[in-house]
C-alpha cells in the first residue's frame, strides 16, 4: 500500500495539536484497526453535528473546531484522522442532485443553488479491500428526526440531507462493510483522489462571487438554523421529498 494514503496534506493537517491531542485523550491508538476506524467514524458521524460550514476546502482542524460539517467537510476530517490512526484512505468525488438538499435550503433561495452539488465520500483500504464510507454526514439525532417523520411512508427519501432508499435501516454503522446516506442523489461520478486538497485542485461549487458571498455570510447560517430545527423534530409537512432526486419533479416545500 502506497504511503500517498498516509501523507498528510494542507487540508489533511492531522499534525496540527488539537487532532493527536483528541486521539490521545481518546485512546484510539490502543485500539486494534477496525476498532480505529469505528471510533474515528462514529465520532465523526455523531460527536460532529451535520451543518454546513464556511467552504468545503478548509483543513480537518477547523471542521474539528467548528463542531459540525457536511459531506465534504465532515469527510476531510474522517481521513485526517483516519490517517493519523495509520488507516489508509482517499477521497472518491462525485456530485448529487440539488433536491437532496430540500427542505435544509430555504425556499426562498433554493433556486440559487446550482442543480449539482458537490459530494464526496471516504474510502479505505481495510482487510484487503477497498471500503466505502458515506454513512458518517448525518449524526444521529438528526436521522432519527427524519426517520420518526418519513419512516411510516416508506423507506424512500431524498431532501433534508438524505438521500437514501432504506430510510428505516440505513446502512450507517460502522461494520467493517460499506455505508452509505445520500447515495441515491448521487448524479455524476467524478472519480478518485488521492486527498481533499486534489479534489479541489480540479472541482470546485459553481457559483459566482456574490452566490459564494451570500452562502458564506447569510444562507448557510439559515440551512444551520432549520439543521437545528429538525433535530428538533420541527419538521415542515411534505410529500416531495419521497421522490428520488433523479430526473424527477419535486414538488414545492414551505420556506
């Protein structure tokens, strides 16, 4: 196994204090392998909130410091820590369909959003294989919120985040095989990376300076604001967002 899975990058600052400080305080570097990998997973899928943060490219250490992230965020973080832990991993892109994110975006400015969103998940080389984690984005309050909403209509969703076809037993615990949240919105495949920081070397969020500025300083502490609510459990009623993201016509939430 190549050490480019081990390297530490700009974004990937595992050297930084505040990541072996956490991993000491822990303990997880007693644990065997797969018990490193369910520690740094679970910690980030439920011990990081889902939220969105400033941008997708900045380092694990800020993630860490915010408390909160989203796909791509919470990822940089799993494999910086995972690579501290001696866990080979890299960075699979992809993008998904805008109507994963309906019902966290507010109406109002829902149609700004470019109808492709960045994605990405972790994989890593455990056991002799390459492993797929996705299952970490959503912590579990915030699945259980959606779960007690939807789960009586079907295991179908795609909006507030997830994108998923087995809502009521999704595939988000660490077992040693793939898991996954917001697979079903995925619309294009944009292939392998070494780390975060090739990522976003070659793909960045379409969206012009004012669009950025606006997400950055307004819209994305009103998504973190309605994130909040329906961890809550205040969740706006609606059909729409049983439909799967591709190709189909959603219908129109409440802002």
């Amino acid at each position: 196994m190549s050490d480019t899975y081990l390297t530490q990058t700009p974004l990937l600052d595992f050297g930084a204090g505040v990541i072996p400080a956490l991993i000491v305080t822990k303990g997880w570097q007693r644990l065997d392998a797969f018990e490193r990998i369910g520690a740094a997973y679970t910690f980030v899928r439920d011990q990081i909130a889902f939220g969105y943060n400033r941008d997708d490219n900045i380092p694990a250490s800020a993630v860490l410091g915010d408390g909160y992230g989203q796909c791509n965020t919470k990822a940089t973080l799993l494999m910086a820590l995972l690579r501290a832990l001696g866990i080979p991993c890299r960075l699979h892109g992809f993008t998904i369909h805008k109507a994963l994110q309906r019902g966290v975006v507010p109406e109002l400015v829902y149609g700004l959003v470019p109808d492709n969103v960045l994605h990405s998940w972790v994989e890593i080389y455990h056991d002799g294989r390459w492993i797929n984690l996705e299952g970490f984005i959503l912590d579990r309050p915030f699945l259980s919120a959606l779960q007690e909403k939807f789960g009586g209509a079907g295991n179908d969703l795609c909006g507030f985040g997830a994108g998923t076809d087995c809502l009521n037993a999704p595939p988000v615990d660490w077992t040693g095989q793939d898991t996954y949240i917001q697979k079903t919105g995925i619309n294009a495949d944009l292939g392998l990376f070494d780390s975060p920081d090739d990522f976003y070397a070659l793909h960045r969020q379409g969206v012009g300076w004012f669009r950025r500025f606006l997400y950055r300083n307004a819209v994305r502490h009103w998504m973190n604001a309605r994130v909040r609510r329906v961890r809550l459990g205040q969740i706006p009623d609606t059909a729409a967002v049983n439909a799967h993201a591709h190709g189909e016509q959603l219908n129109r939430l409440p802002g």
